[in-house]
C-alpha cells in the first residue's frame, strides 16, 4: 500500500468531441481521473456508475441538456 489518496474522479460532458477529450486529457495529465462522455444521456449513465467527484458540463447539447443532466444526476 502506497498510503496515496485516490485520484479525484471527474466526469467532462460535452456533444463537442474534441472539446470533452481535450479537457479530459489535460485533467488527467495534472492528477485526476477524468473521463469524457458526449450526451446528456451518456452523462446521467456514466455519473450513476462511476459516482465522479466533479462534472464538468456543456450547457447546450442536443438530447438533454447540461442543467437537466445534473438534475437526473
């Protein structure tokens, strides 16, 4: 045992691709454990599984938007 804490989980949402994989990598690259997901759906899913620390969303996207994401979260 390494006496580490756990990496702070966080989720980025975002329907720009490039947007949501770019945060995610810079997260990651600075110690955290983020992932990327594209709907509003695939938030609500994800957020229930992965139960992250932090989301970080877009507002605007096409199935469900950021705020009605986060109620459903």
């Amino acid at each position: 045992m390494t006496g580490q804490k756990p990496k702070p989980k966080v989720l980025v949402v975002d329907d720009e691709r490039v947007i949501a994989d770019t945060l995610a990598i810079i997260l990651n690259q600075h110690g955290y454990d983020a992932s990327a997901v594209y709907t509003g759906n695939g938030a609500v899913e994800r957020a229930r599984a992965l139960r992250p620390d932090l989301i970080i969303s877009d507002v605007i996207m096409p199935d469900m938007n950021g705020i009605e994401a986060a109620m459903h979260i």
